[in-house]
C-alpha cells in the first residue's frame, strides 16, 4: 500500500478532524480529498466509515460554531474581516447574503457545496438572530450531508483510487511544484485585479462628511442605495432622500435614476 495511504490509515482520524476543521475555520486548506481518501480506505475495510462521519461533521460544525459566535457578538465587522481575508469579496458575501434571505438557515444545508460561502454563512445566521439549536440542527445536517457525500463518493471508488495516489507520488516534487505554482499564480492574478478594481474605487470614492456637507448645502445630488436586504434588516439606518435600490435590480430599474444630477452609490 501507498505511503499516503498507509499515512491516513495510521493517523486518519486525526488528519479528518484537522483538515475539516481547518478548512471550515477559513484556512486555505482543502477537505475534500482527505474526506475521499477517508471514504475509500473505509471502501476497504482499514476505517470505519461512521466514526468518521462523525468526526468529520463534529469538525465542521465546530468551526461553523466558532463564526457562528463572532458573527452574534461583533455583528456586520465579521463581514468586513472575511472580506478583507476573501480574494472575491463583495461578489462571495452577496450571493450569501441572497442565499440566505431567500432560503434562511435552510440555505446552511447547501451553503458547504458552494465555494467560499460556507464561511460567510454562519456569522450571518449569528447577525440575524438565528436560534443556537436551529443553528445547529441546520449546519450540522448541512455538514453531515457535505462529509457524507464525499466520503461516499470515495467510498465506492474504493481501491480505484489507490493508483491515482500511487502515480500522484510517483511525481513526486514535480507535481508538489506544479500545484504551488498554480495556486500562487492563481491567487497573484486575484490580488493583481483587485488591487485595480480598489484602485478606481479610491478615485471615485467620496467620504461620508463630504457627501453630507454637500447634501446640507442642497447640491444636486443623488444617493442610491445598494445594500442588500439582509444588510438594510441588520443597519436598518439609511440616508435621507436615499434611492432603494439593489444591485441586482439597477438592469431593470436604472431608468428611476435621473442623469442630470451626480450620483453617488451606498453599499455595505
């Protein structure tokens, strides 16, 4: 057997619990293959399968409780932190935030299978409300359901998988080096366009005072408000005179804005 098998068949449950764990914490760790390798050495016989469900969803449920906390105690700056941590913030924690106002904490049983909002989801169940014992009936199902379809899937590809594992060592330092490769010109190229999307925002970009004194002298001015449902229910503090109107509805609703005044758009 492998040496990567024979790593995970000896330590296994100690590396299930980390990786998910980590992963679900925020870390740029991937669970999922240890979550297949899992499935299939329990496809073989060498773990048992249902410890491993377990100890998988405990992992998983844990760090969702962790942001599921700071999400009821620090509120919206929760947010602000996993956007400055996220490499696609604004675009990750919309379609959370929509996620979850059509779905509520039913969107905690699918939010794992959809990348980077597994994080963003349970600080907002903590923002809005949401009840510990329907928190944790929801992401735990939510996270029993996401370990048991990979494991599952390694499952039935049992031994199937143990040559995939044996030409991936096989490579060696070649393949090691390819991956970090891929992944750091990956992330550089995400760092590059945002630092040029924050760039002209900074250009554009007008203080609260400014728009204030401007708003007090009776300037011509427009203020459309962007912010999502969820974000108004939380800060449901607007400005004065404001237009609501959200960022997916500006297509439809654009003509409601006037062209022949500045407008400044609010969002979260």
């Amino acid at each position: 057997m492998h040496d990567t098998l024979q790593f995970v068949t000896e330590y296994g449950y100690f590396v299930l619990f980390g990786f998910v764990f980590a992963e679900q914490v925020g870390l740029p760790i991937p669970a999922v293959p240890t979550l297949l390798a899992v499935g299939a050495l329990a496809g073989t016989g060498r773990i048992n399968l249902l410890l491993a469900l377990v100890i998988a969803t405990v992992a998983s449920l844990l760090a969702d409780l962790i942001w599921y906390y700071l999400g009821r105690q620090r509120g919206s700056r929760v947010l602000a932190l996993l956007c400055r941590l996220s490499l696609e913030p604004d675009s990750c924690v919309r379609r959370t935030e929509n996620l979850f106002a059509r779905h509520g904490t039913r969107s905690l049983l699918i939010a794992k299978f959809v990348p980077g909002l597994s994080t963003v989801a349970p600080p907002l169940a903590g923002i809005f409300g949401v009840g510990v014992a329907r928190f944790v009936l929801y992401g735990g199902a939510g996270a029993l359901l996401w370990t048991g379809i990979w494991s599952g899937v390694g499952y039935l590809a049992g031994e199937a998988l143990e040559p995939v594992v044996g030409r991936a060592e096989r490579l060696g330092a070649w393949l090691v080096a390819t991956v970090i490769v891929v992944v750091v010109g990956y992330v550089a190229l995400k760092f590059i366009q945002r630092q040029r999307v924050s760039h002209r925002l900074r250009v554009a970009r007008i203080s609260p005072d400014t728009l204030k004194q401007k708003l007090d002298a009776g300037e011509p001015l427009v203020v459309v408000d962007l912010r999502a449902a969820l974000d108004v229910e939380a800060d449901p503090y607007t400005i004065p005179g404001a237009l609501r109107i959200t960022a997916e509805e500006i297509e439809e609703r654009h003509r409601e804005i006037p062209r022949d005044h500045d407008v400044v758009l609010y969002c979260t």
